[in-house]
C-alpha cells in the first residue's frame, strides 16, 4: 500500500550543472523526515557519459542488501540499500564519477521500478517525488586545464576503514 501524505515529505534528486570534458561528482540526496529503504536504478545516457566510479564512503546508509554498482553498457546504475537504525534530515546516498564522453545534454533520471519503504515496522511502501538532472556537457576550454578532482580526493583520504564484525545467528 502507498502512503501518498509521507511521500510527499521524501524528495529524491541530483545536483545538476555544466560540465566539461572531464569528471564531474553529482550526490543523490534524501530529502525528508522519515527514514526509507531504498531499491534503486539511475539512468544515465551511455553515449554521453561513463561511470568511472562509485563511492558510498558518506553514504547516509550503513546498510547495503546490493552496493552500487553500474553498467556503462546499459546505462545504468543499480543499488538496495538503508539505514537500519532510521534516518531523519538530508543525507548523501553516493557518489558517481563520470567521465564525459560526448558533448551534448544528458540526464541522469531515477528508473520507474525506483520504491522506498518507510521505517515504520510494517515496510509502507512510498511513491517520492523524483527530480531528474540535466548536465549541458561542452568541450574544455583551451585556457582550462584538465582537473581530475577524484584521484585528488581519493589520493588525499588517509582515513582508513572502519573495523567491524558480523555476526550471524
């Protein structure tokens, strides 16, 4: 069953912009006071844009039924994940590094099969209001140099993994 009056507190987007050819770092947020599980699927134009990386290191999500994980080939990006003790606010699900590849509009969408479930005991399924992003992507500029700001990141991060156990049963 739908709760439509939750629903419309969840909005999921994309930060959109104007890229170059070179990578680019949009965030797929949760906009809301209830706390959802989501089963996911972005889709990305694969003639304009590859997926060089993802990276759930600031996810809002502790837990992942299924990582992020991606295929440039379909143009997709599919993900389960949530956040089993609740989760209230604004919160960063992933990052996606892409590479253009063409230049042109591309957008970045959210698949039909896209449902949310609340952290309610009982799973209510919600239908959210979803944004779509469109990114203009355009040629470097001669007077631009090329800048790949996810080796930076990555190179800069000398914070290691949390150590944790699993324990079943």
């Amino acid at each position: 069953m739908t709760n439509n009056k939750q629903a419309e507190k969840i909005i999921l987007f994309i930060l959109e912009g104007l890229i170059y050819l070179s990578f680019l770092t949009p965030f797929i947020f949760i906009n809301g006071s209830i706390s959802p599980f989501v089963v996911g699927k972005i889709l990305f134009d694969s003639n304009k844009l590859k997926v060089e990386d993802l990276s759930s290191g600031n996810s809002i999500f502790n837990v992942w039924l299924k990582e992020p994980e991606f295929s440039n080939k379909k143009g997709e990006i599919n993900f389960i994940g949530g956040h089993g003790g609740g989760w209230q606010g604004e919160g960063e699900l992933f990052k996606i590094i892409f590479s253009a590849t063409n230049e042109g509009e591309a957008e970045l969408s959210f698949g039909d099969d896209l449902a949310l479930y609340l952290n309610d005991g009982l799973g209510t399924e919600l239908n959210p209001w979803q944004q779509p992003a469109k990114f203009m992507i355009q040629g470097r500029p001669q007077d631009v140099l090329p800048k790949d700001e996810w080796s930076e990141i990555l190179g800069n991060d000398s914070i290691p993994p949390e150590e944790f156990t699993i324990e079943i049963g």
